[in-house]
C-alpha cells in the first residue's frame, strides 16, 4: 500500500510557487470563514479609515501650496489687485489661515486614521493568525500516521509558524496598505493633472511604472533565493530538534561533536543564501533609488520650467513638490510590500501544501460510530504491504473472543505490530476485513474505534506535563475517585504519595523524569482509567528488568480484568496463561492454540520456548482476564 501523501520536506513541491493567486484566494476564503464573521464590522471600518487617510494624504500638499500663495499674494511687489487667490476669498491673511488650518488638519487625518486603523484592525489580524495556526496543527494532526513517519517536527513546526505569519502580513499589508496606495497614486496623478498640468501626471505615471516593473523582476529572481534560505532553515531547525530530543543517544556516542559538525554544514549553507538575499537586496534598492531620483528629477525640471515661465505661482511649486514626496512615500511601501508580499507567499507556499495532503485513512461517508457488544474482535483473510513492497501479512485470520485473552508472538518482523496497526486502523487492509463485534472498521468512525481501544506500548510516551495530564490523557473529564483508583490499581498509589507535588508532579520530557518501571505503570493507569472495551499490550514490559518486570506484569494482570485483552509478546512466558495464543511467522499464521497445546505440536512455539528457557528468558505470566 503506497501513502498518498507526499513527504512535506519534498523541496520538489512547489504547488504554488509563490505565487499570489492561492495565497489571495486562500486569504479571503479566511477572512470569509464563519469564525471571522465577528470581525466583519471592524474590518469595514479599517477599510473607510485607510481610504480617508488616502484621500487627505494627497490633498494635504494642495492645502500648503494654497498657503504659500496667499502670503507670496500679499507680499506688495506681487500683488495685483482684483485677483481672488486660488479657491478662497478674502484677505490674504484669512486665507492663509484658512489654507494652512486645511494643511494641519489634512497631515494629521493622513497619519492619525491609520492608526485608529491599526488599533480597529489588531485584533482581526492576531485572530486571522490563530485561526490559520489551529486549522493547520488540527489538519496535521488528522493526516494518517505514513505522514508521521515521514515528517521531521522541527521543520513542520517552522512551515506552519511561517505561514501564519505570511497570513497575517497579507491581510495588513496587501488589503490596507497595496490597494490604497494605488489609490492613492491615481488620485495624486489626477490632481497633479488637473491643477499643475498633465507634464507632472506623466511623469509620475512613468516613475511609477517602471519602478513597479523593476521591481517585480528583481523580486522574482529574490523569491527563489528566499526558497533556498527557507529550504536550509528548515533543516537546521529540523536537525537541531532531533539531536536536541535523541541527547542521551548522541550522549552515550560521545557524538556531540559530529551532531555540531553537521548542523554547522546546514547553517553554512543557509549563512550562504542568506548573504545572496542580503546582496540582491542591496541591487534591489540601488535601482529603486535611481528610478525614484530619476523621477524626481524630472519633476524639479519641470516645475522649475513652468514657474520661470510664469505657469505656476511659488505655492505650486512646493505643493508639486510635496505631491512627490507623497507619491513617493507610498510608492516606496509598495515596493518593500511587493517584496514581503512575495516572499510571504513563498512562506505559505509550503503551508498550502500540507493543508493540501489527505490522509491515506479516511472514515467513509456513510461512516457509523462503533456499536460495542462485548469487544470482539476479528481478522478475515487480512493483507497488508508497506510502500508497495512484498506483504507484510497474508492471509491473516484470527478470532478473539469477547472478554478473552489472546497473545501474539513470532519472530522480528513476523507483521505483529502491523497486526496491532490494523486494528487501530492506522492502516487499512489491502485484502480482507478488520471487524470490532462483526462491524468491518472501514465502516465505522476512527474516532469511535480508537475511544474503544486502550494500549500500553513497550515504551510509553508521556508528555512533558503534570503525572496527572498524563494519566488522565484517554479520559480528561475523569472523577478525582476514579483517578485514584486507576493509580492503585497501576500500583502507583504509593509513588505518587511519597511524591512533594503528588499528582502535580512533572514529569519532564517525554516522561525522562520517571524510571521506565514508573513509565509504565503510568501507561498502565492510563489504560485503566480509559476503561476500554479492547485492551492491546504491545510487548509492554519487555524493556524491563525482571523484578520490575514482575510488578508491572501485576499492574496489566489487573488492567487486563474484565476485558478483551491482546498481547505482543517478546517473553513467552507473559502470554502462557492466555485462552489463545497465534505464533506468525513471515507474515502468516504459522500455528495457534493453548500454551500446552502448542507445545505438544513440538512446532515454531515450542522451539521458541525452549530456547528461551535455556537462555533464562522469562517473567511471569499475565493472568487471563
């Protein structure tokens, strides 16, 4: 069976290639999700105070150019009388005063209301943020477990960091800041037109354009050097994870040195494309500079033109002036916007992608949940490959009876863990059927299933959280009396007694505070407060030493009372009281029955006990529920 999924850390994936069409399409489908409806108000008027300080923006230069007229009108060797000064009347004074009121008021409207914006819009986007985070952990978390295989979690862990970033710059960025300023530049064109002449429109038309062009082209050549650099951060913190999560292995290898050495390789490669961003970068605002001095120099030129010709009065001047800074400002923004905007599509390019994979395990649309009638359990001619290779059991059929107890042994690699992978439907059957009180698991909701099972892993996984997060993780809502109980029964009680914090203790990373005893039966709690329909040991003291061993074999005996119970047994004798016991051997039932039956048929079995017993190799039994 081939996972569909593709491995996350493919470079050759590249669906959106940085391009701004998914990103946007994905953007607004957000921003248009049930869970934004609350901010639809906020994000209306974020919209009206950008567009108002736009408008002031440009205008602000006309009201201090109209300023500046006044005063060169009242001036005596200038004035001419009759003449009613731009749009005002009245006296010179009063429209100064009026003119330059209309200044001050247009400047502080132009910066004041994209700050109320900025404190309107705050929320919308930290929201927009969590949203994307929790949509992309949860979706990961859905994804089947060949995805789990294959990933590496420090570099998933930066893909979606990364791309709720880029979702919040984009919502800032492109929505309020990109579409005004182009609005913002038409209107300044507009008026540039119609007040000081139409030179002045072309002009900074043309700047614009071929700014933007410029722009755009050393950009693009930037996005892909930005995909190196993101490529190599990814594993560097991928790598550093790992080494950091496996110390005690890189520890007991005295490897430390090794580990340092190839993280120096990965941070090498990516100190070498972050120094060609850095460079491009620089060749990037070099060329903006001349496009942005070219155009100003040739405004200066005109207007210098113009009023030694007597087409403009002195405030035109200085108006047209400020009218290019203005142009200039934003024009400025859009090109740093352009390139974060890129880039930021370049960061949710791979968060598009895992979003985009599908699980292999899917529940089928008519999909029931499980109707549990006792907790039979069956395999009907199960078969089952990895990644299209030869098949990792053929053939398999085997029947646990409601209440019984059933062990599984056979040699490395006989298919008992796929058996036990299977029934958690973490894989479907190629051939055959899997069925749970004659319901095929195909049928049923993975959710409803896996709520009836209950397991205790050769090592236990614990969470770096409280004893008491981790016992009660199967059944949070759990009474404090049955969590005691299960704490008993796990023979923890007196542990977490002797313990100063008690059942607040915690337990460090991956539970490396607790011996592996402790862990275990900490596992064993946890499967007795779950309270499951179908219990699976998989090879659960193996690990051990024999005297441990002897008390968490108690500790499962009482785990395993009143339910049906499958063991995965490296140790024979921790499944000789079983009602039934199937040996696999390559993938296929080679034998089953009783302890005694087996070894009267003098088969693989039998062969297996022995020379475990010669080789002192045993531990007590697992009493039969």
């Amino acid at each position: 069976m081939r996972p569909s999924s593709p491995d996350p850390h493919d470079d050759s994936i590249k669906s959106t290639d940085g391009g701004l069409g998914p990103a946007m399409a994905r953007l607004f489908g957000l921003l248009a999700s049930p869970e934004m409806a609350r901010w639809r108000f906020r994000m209306v008027v974020a919209l009206v105070l950008t567009v108002i300080a736009k408008l002031f923006a440009v205008y602000a230069p006309v009201f201090f150019g109209d300023a500046i007229n006044a005063i060169a009108a009242h001036e005596p060797p200038a004035a001419e009388p009759g003449v009613v000064i731009g749009w005002m009347s009245g006296g010179a004074a009063a429209g100064f005063a009026f003119a330059f009121i209309a200044y001050a008021v247009a400047r502080f409207l132009s910066v004041g209301a994209p700050q109320l914006r900025d404190a309107m819009f705050a929320p919308v986007s930290q929201d927009a943020q969590r949203l994307t985070s929790v949509r992309a952990f949860g979706h990961v978390q859905g994804l089947s477990i060949g995805f789990h295989q294959m990933k590496r979690t420090g570099a998933l862990n930066r893909i979606i960091d990364r791309g709720a970033r880029a979702v919040d710059f984009l919502m800032r960025f492109l929505i309020f800041n990109i579409a005004p300023t182009l609005l913002e530049l038409v209107l300044a064109a507009g008026v540039l037109s119609l007040r000081y002449g139409w030179e002045f429109a072309v002009i900074a038309l043309a700047t614009v354009g071929i700014y933007m062009a410029m722009t755009w082209s050393v950009t693009d050549w930037r996005v892909k050097i930005r995909r190196d650099m993101n490529n190599a951060d990814n594993e560097a913190n991928a790598r550093a994870v790992d080494s950091l999560i496996n110390f005690e292995t890189v520890k007991a290898f005295a490897a430390e040195r090794r580990e340092t050495d190839a993280y120096d390789d990965v941070m090498q490669r990516y100190a070498k494309a972050a120094a060609r961003s850095q460079s491009s970068l620089a060749v990037l605002n070099a060329g903006q500079a001349l496009v942005m001095n070219g155009g100003l120099l040739a405004m200066a030129l005109v207007a210098g033109w113009k009023a030694w010709n007597g087409a403009l009065q002195p405030g035109d001047v200085a108006a047209v002036t400020l009218m290019l800074m203005s142009i200039y400002q934003p024009l400025n923004i859009l090109g740093w916007a352009y390139r974060e905007i890129k880039q930021s599509a370049v960061d949710m390019e791979r968060l598009f992608d895992t979003l985009a994979l599908k699980p292999d395990v899917a529940d089928a649309p008519d999909a029931r949940p499980l109707q549990l009638q006792g907790g039979a359990v069956r395999f009907d001619t199960v078969g089952f490959a990895h990644d299209g290779r030869a098949r990792s059991i053929d053939g398999v059929s085997l029947d646990v009876a409601p209440g019984s107890f059933v062990g599984l042994c056979g040699p490395s690699g006989a298919g008992k863990s796929t058996i036990l992978r299977l029934l958690f439907r973490f894989y479907d059957p190629a051939a055959g059927r899997v069925l749970i009180d004659g319901q095929d698991l195909t049928h049923v909701t993975q959710e409803s299933l896996r709520d009836a099972l209950g397991l205790v892993p050769q090592d236990v996984v614990l969470f770096n959280d409280t004893l008491r997060a981790n016992v009660i993780y199967g059944r949070p809502e759990a009474s404090e009396a049955d969590i005691l109980d299960a704490l008993e029964r796990a023979q923890l009680g007196d542990f977490v007694r002797a313990l100063p914090e008690g059942l607040a203790t915690r337990v460090g990373e991956r539970g490396l505070k607790l011996s592996g005893g402790e862990k275990q039966r900490v596992g064993v709690a946890r499967a007795i407060l779950k309270n499951p329909a179908v219990l699976v040991l998989d090879e659960a003291t193996s690990a051990l030493d024999s005297e441990t061993e002897k008390e968490v074999q108690a500790a499962l005996a009482e785990a395993a009372r009143g339910r049906t119970t499958i063991a995965v047994a490296h140790r024979l004798s921790t499944i000789a009281n079983a009602d039934r016991i199937y040996v696999m051997d390559a993938g296929r039932i080679a034998e089953s029955g009783t302890h005694a039956e087996l070894l009267d048929r003098d088969g693989l079995y039998a062969r297996m006990w022995k020379r475990q017993s010669e080789a002192g190799d045993s531990a007590a039994a697992i009493d039969a529920p």
